[in-house]
C-alpha cells in the first residue's frame, strides 16, 4: 500500500494570507449574516457593470459574480472574439476575448473590500483563463479538476489534474491570495449521495492545498431532504475542520441545481429551503437561484429580487428555532472512508485521484465521462433520502433494499431527477387553476 498523500503544512495560512473575499465573508459571518451571491454574467461590458452594481446595491450581504460563456470556458477565444465584433449573442462574460486590462478596469470601477467578486467558468483545462484573471487582478474563482472535468468535459482527468496544477501554483505564488472554491460537492447537480459528494469537495480542497493553496472554500448542493443535507453539511465541516487545519476556509451552499421548480411560487420555496438550511448548517455563503433560470436567463433584477429575499429569510431564520433535525446515515464515516482509502492510493493527491477513477474507486452515479466507471447507482426513496443501490468498486455498502432493486429505467430516472419540482410545484399546479392566482412577484416573506 501507497503512503498517503502528504498535504503541507501552513505557515502562511490565516489572516496575513487571507485575500480581499475571503475577508468580507469571514466578516459577514462574524456579523451573523449569511453572503449570498447570484449566478450571474452578461457579454458587453455596460450590461455586465450594471449587473454588479445592482448586486452590490442590493439590501443583502451579497458580493458579485460574473459568469463566464461556454465559447471562453473550452478555450474558443476565437469564437467568442467573432461574437463580439458581430454582436452575437453569448451566455456569459468572454473574458479573455475582453481583454485583461479591460477586465481589471470593469472591476475596478465596482469591486472593492465590501464588494469582491468571484469568476465562474466551467473549464476543465483552465489555465489561459486563469492567467488571465490574474493579470485583471480577480479576488475568486471555483472548479477544481474532477468536479469541472466530469461534467462538463471529454479531457481525460490526468490532463484536467495538471492543469489544475499549473492554475493552482499560478495564483499561489501571487501576492494578493486569489479564493479558490471547490466545486466537488456539487457533481452533477443531483442524484449523487451526499457522502460522494462531500469526500469529493475535500479531495479537491486537499489537491488546492497540496499545490500551495490556502485561501479556500468548499462546496454542498441542496439535494431532496433538508435532514440528510444537515448531516452532510455538518459532516463536510468536519472533515475539513480534520484535514485543513492549515488553510483558511469556508463553506458554500448551491440551491438546488437539478430540475427546477415551474411555478414562481414553488421556485420561492425551494431558495427558502436552501436559505434555512445555510443558516442553520453554519454554512457562510449562499449561492442563489431565481424562478427565471427554469425557463431563461434572469435580468438584474430578477437576480437582484432573489438576493434580497434570501437575504430576508436567513435574518429571519437567525432568531428561530430550527424546526428540522440533521439525520443521521453514517455520511461522515462513508466520505471519511472514501477520503482515507483514496489517499492511500497514490503518493500525491493528483495521482490518487486519477487512480481513484480509474479503478472506479469513485465513482460518480449517472456521469457518463468517459474516465468515470458509472457502475454505481443512487436512489430517492420513498421518504426523500437519496441513497446508493449499487456501489459499483466504491468500498461502500449499497442500501438494504437497493441490491434487490430492478434497474433503473430512463422514466424511472426522469421521476427522480424531478422530485424537487414536483415537492415544490405540487400544491400550486394542483390547485392555482381553482383559485385563478398569478404570482408575477417574489414573495417577501417567509412561504413555510
């Protein structure tokens, strides 16, 4: 047996290595106000600055986003140059086709200590975007080289692994620390059990530190019952309390990822279940979603609505009593396991990562990569809890009634994957045509 993966210690660690966004959400969370941040990014330059002034205009703890188009995330500068001489339409901001000195000017004119903002971007090779991000002076960024490779590419993981390596010691070795934030804990979105989920986030946020990283934060996706998400959270916080003694870190939630809610109203339930959950888990950001992005991309405003109204529940949820309990599944002795036994697999953590995959000892359910085994199989039962059926060679046991479970077929795969959506939309689809109601705003309080 390899010797486990050696992550270095941390002499640099802590406030005196701690950038500009790292600071405003340790600020915040020492205020007892929970950072919530959009999914937000617009091609021309006016448009996306309007965007982050209204973000940072907005009655919240919000710091900024701008999201990145899909020609820029796989390289295609080109293309994304091509768009913007002709005006075609892009789905986020082209940064590198912008320019750096560009970048750092739009940023210039909006960021500043009380509002960072992070780039989004998606790219499994990222190391142009990245040089060009520290050339624009950016406080934060996400992914990591499993959770944007498995999703969102065809490049082997080995490739992803060196290239998140060069991204990492790029910024390391800046003065200013760039956040980094692992994406780990948000594969796929759904249907994928949350003790993979967590040992994921800390894989890529062992992998960040073992390349000099120290400014962090660690990623969880709401999934199909707030109990389960309250151990899984608490489990996550532990295990990086354990492993990143070193590092300054955090830990960010995503609202649901998966199928959406339809209705205005059940979109707004579920963004306030996510609020809650936050809250009563200690986590100290928020990514939001808005009832638009089920059907287009947001306006500002929309945008601005949703930070808002989180922003009022989590004050809300602050002074109440929680009103659910965190189960308790043995998730933080499964993403232990998965964690140790991966380690053990490989002298570095990029290797063993590699390794890990390769011998499907993880493995994500449902991902179709083609470095990815896909033997392993989750379910919802009957209660919400998304559980494994099959482990596939993960050193897991599936649920006691999952091994004797038929297949699952595409409708049965469609049923789940809109569980959420039929948990939220249930009473407003049934019963809005008999009250004849429209709900054209945001509710501005609590729906629970």
């Amino acid at each position: 047996m390899n010797t486990p993966a050696r992550i270095p210690g941390g002499s640099l660690a802590g406030t005196a290595r701690r950038g500009r966004f790292t600071r405003r959400i340790k600020a915040a969370h020492a205020e007892g106000r929970l950072v919530v941040q959009p999914r937000m990014g617009f091609a021309d330059l006016p448009t996306m600055r309007e965007g982050l002034l209204g973000v940072r205009a907005a009655d919240a703890a919000a710091v900024g986003t701008i999201t990145l188009d899909s020609y820029t995330r796989v390289n295609d500068h080109d293309s994304a140059r091509a768009a913007l001489r002709t005006g075609a339409e892009l789905n986020g901001f082209p940064l590198v086709a912008h320019g750096s000195d560009t970048t750092r000017q739009l940023l210039d004119s909006v960021s500043g200590d009380a509002f960072p903002v992070q780039i989004r971007h998606g790219s499994a090779l990222p190391y142009p975007l990245f040089r060009a991000m520290v050339e624009a002076g950016v406080d934060a960024t996400e992914g990591g080289p499993v959770s944007y490779c498995l999703p969102y590419s065809r490049a082997p993981i080995s490739e992803a692994v060196k290239a998140w390596a060069q991204c990492c010691e790029l910024i390391a070795e800046q003065p200013e620390p760039m956040h980094l934030e692992s994406f780990g804990g948000c594969m796929l979105g759904q249907l994928c059990p949350p003790s993979l989920l967590v040992a994921l986030s800390v894989l890529e946020a062992l992998f960040f530190r073992e390349h000099g990283l120290h400014d962090i934060s660690l990623s969880y996706a709401q999934q199909t019952h707030p109990g389960q998400d309250l151990e899984a959270i608490a489990a996550l916080r532990r295990l990086a309390g354990e492993r990143l003694a070193a590092a300054d870190w955090h830990v960010v939630l995503y609202t649901f990822m998966g199928v959406f809610p339809r209705t205005p109203v059940g979109s707004f339930r579920i963004l306030e279940e996510s609020v809650r959950l936050a809250v009563r888990s200690g986590s100290e950001r928020l990514i939001v979603k808005t009832p638009a992005e089920a059907h287009r991309i947001p306006t500002i405003a929309e945008n601005v609505d949703a930070l808002e109204f989180a922003d009022s529940i989590a004050r809300d949820e602050a002074s109440r009593v929680p009103e659910v309990g965190a189960t308790d599944s043995g998730i933080y002795e499964e993403a232990r396991l998965l964690v140790d036994s991966t380690l053990e697999l490989a002298p570095t953590v990029g290797q063993a990562l590699v390794e890990a995959f390769a011998r499907g000892h993880l493995d994500v359910p449902y991902c179709l990569h083609q470095d990815n085994a896909n033997r392993s199989r989750a379910y919802v039962d009957a209660g919400g809890m998304l559980r494994w059926a099959e482990a596939g060679r993960m050193p897991l046991r599936a649920d006691g009634g999952g091994g004797s479970r038929r297949p699952v077929s595409a409708k049965g795969l469609l049923t789940m994957l809109g569980f959420n959506e039929r948990r939220f939309d249930r009473e407003q689809l049934t019963h809005a045509h008999l009250r004849g109601l429209q709900y054209s705003h945001p509710p501005r309080r609590s729906l629970t």
